[in-house]
C-alpha cells in the first residue's frame, strides 16, 4: 500500500481545490490559476479564483458588502454630520473621527474606495479610526455621492465641500488648518489627487500631502498587462466604474472635463507632494507609475512603492502579511511625517 505524507496529501488536495475552482469558473478561472503562481504566497487566498463581476445588475450586491459596518479603535470617538454641499448642491455627510490625544492637531480627507460606483464610510470605520488613533489627528471621511445615479462632478463637489468645510472649522474641530492632508484608496485614490488638481486652481485648502493608495488615475486602462487585473479589479469592472462615473463618456472622449481623470491633467507643476503605492499585478500598476514619474518631472517631490506580487486590495485580504503591513506603514508613516513636519 502507497503511503502519503501529510504534507503532500494536504498540498494535494489544495491543488485539487484550486482546480475545481478554476473549472468552476471557466477559462477565466485558469488563466486566474496562472497569474495565481504569481501572487506573494502570503497574499494568496481561495476567494481570488472567483470571477471579479461588477456591473449594473451586481452593483446592489457589491454596495450591501462595501457597506457593512466595521468597529470603531478604541479610544476614538466617532461623529456624523451634514455639511453643506458646495454652491448650491446637495448636502454632504461627513464622519469625524477623533483620537484621545487633546491640544491642535493636523487633519486627514479620507476618501473611500469602490471604483465610484460603490463604498460607503462605514465599511472604512476601523481604518479611518484607527489612523486617527495612530496618527493622534483627526480623520474626516466623507460620503460623497456615487455614480451612476450622480455621475462627475457630483463626487468630486462632495469631497470639495468636505475639504473646504474641513479648513474652515479648523478651530471647532481642534485641527490646525495649514496641517491638512487627503487620503484615498482605489477611487477614493483618484479623487484625492483630482482634488488635489482641482484645490490647486482654484485656489482651495493648500494640502501638505496626497497619499494615493493603488489609485484609479486614467479611464483609459482598458486592459490587463502581464497579467495585471487578471485578480480582484479587472478590466471589465473598470470600464464599467469609469463609464458610470463620466456619464459614459468614459475614454471615447478625447478631452474629459477638467478635474474628472487625474492623469488626463497635462501640467502637474504645483502639486501637493504625493505618496503613491500599488501592486505588480494590480490594474493600476501602470498609470501609477506612470503618475509618479509624471510628477517627478515636475519637481513634486513624490514617494512610490511598488509591491511585488500584489494585486488590487490585498492588504485588505491579507492585512497580516508581512508585505502588507510594511505597505500600510509606507502610507501612514508618510501621513505622520507630513502633519508633523508642515
């Protein structure tokens, strides 16, 4: 009698996994199975075989799940309220986050992720509370408006008015007004640098620093690269985000409004210093990169991490990693220097 040893009866049977689960899904779960080999192992995860599938029918489905509330760190206290919108138009909520630590402190814009079509703060609770916590400043988020119901402006007037009402109530809030920073994940990443843009022009709140976490820059990522986008946002899912949010203009439009794609911005003298961070095989590897040799040449002083074998979301799936955590500590800690430097 053949006898197996644990380690390759259990290596066995997850490989057998894994080919059910790229059966299970088609041809896109097997070329998902090759661009798998190319996953950190610490970041892999059976879930990732599943077909990414964000549409107009999935999108219900996808907001319930970026919406479920997450705890709050202990010791921060946590406030909503509605703001006024920006010249007329709608009302913004906005979540204050608030550390123990008392006395004036600098202040942190996070803007949620959800390819403009989803998310919600409360999904962010436990990350915006907990930078308050790590950071001892206050952390505002905002519920901006999603497409396609509010297609552009709408979400980027939202984080606007947040940003200006942020500065102006500086001394309410215990916040000192020349300490501000904006943060964002995904599209809450490419909103951040639009209002980064959009502040610049039009003479708002000077920021001390944009920290762009694997942002959504350019609506003419169409297509995964070396197996970029093959894992968690794809493709197919970022057409249909840009799509809702420029009213379906999207990359048939060969000038899109100011302010509506970051990377469309042709002169990007003048910004904020950026900190930007994305995976290999992220989607947005590229336009990252790209966005931060862009603003290298413009002498903005810009940090980029790149993280091998990291697809789009993973320190979300694999908060632990070793990789993961020393990403977060990239981002946060350019936060901390900011605020406590400006």
């Amino acid at each position: 009698m053949r006898v197996r040893s644990p380690r390759r009866t259990v290596a066995a049977r997850a490989l057998s996994a894994t080919a059910v689960l790229a059966v299970a899904t088609g041809a896109a779960g097997a070329r998902r199975h090759l661009v798998m080999r190319r996953v950190a192992p610490a970041l892999r995860n059976p879930w990732l075989y599943l077909p990414t599938l964000v549409n107009a029918r999935t999108l219900p489905r996808l907001r319930r799940a970026l919406a479920v509330t997450k705890p709050v760190a202990d010791g921060v206290s946590m406030e909503e309220r509605r703001i006024r919108g920006m010249d007329g138009r709608p009302d913004v909520t906005v979540v204050i986050y608030r550390p123990a630590a008392p006395g004036p402190s600098g202040a942190v814009l996070w803007l949620h992720g959800g390819g403009f079509v989803a998310g919600h703060p409360a999904g962010d609770h436990a990350l915006a509370s907990g930078l308050a916590a790590e950071l001892g400043a206050v952390v505002v988020a905002v519920d901006y408006r999603l497409a396609p119901e509010h297609p552009f402006p709408a979400a980027l007037d939202d984080v606007t008015a947040a940003l200006d009402w942020l500065a102006a109530s500086a001394d309410e809030l215990g916040v000192d007004a020349a300490r501000i920073a904006v943060a964002g994940a995904s599209a809450g990443g490419g909103l951040a640098a639009c209002l980064a843009q959009r502040a610049l022009d039009e003479g708002g709140p000077a920021l001390v620093v944009q920290c762009l976490v694997y942002p959504m820059l350019d609506d003419r990522t169409t297509r995964s690269r070396r197996g970029a986008g093959r894992i968690a946002w794809t493709p197919a899912a970022n057409r249909f985000g840009w799509s809702a949010y420029l009213g379906g203009r999207g990359r048939t439009a060969p000038t899109p409004p100011p302010h509506a794609v970051a990377a469309r911005r042709d002169d990007l003298t003048g910004l904020p210093p950026a900190w930007i961070g994305v995976g290999t095989l992220d989607l947005f590897h590229d336009e990252s990169v790209e966005y931060a040799r862009r603003l290298g040449v413009a002498r903005v002083p810009c940090e980029l991490h790149v993280v091998p074998g990291m697809y789009h979301g993973a320190d979300a799936v694999a908060p632990d990693a070793v990789a993961m955590r020393a990403f977060r500590e990239g981002w946060v800690g350019a936060l901390r220097e900011s605020l406590a430097s400006s």
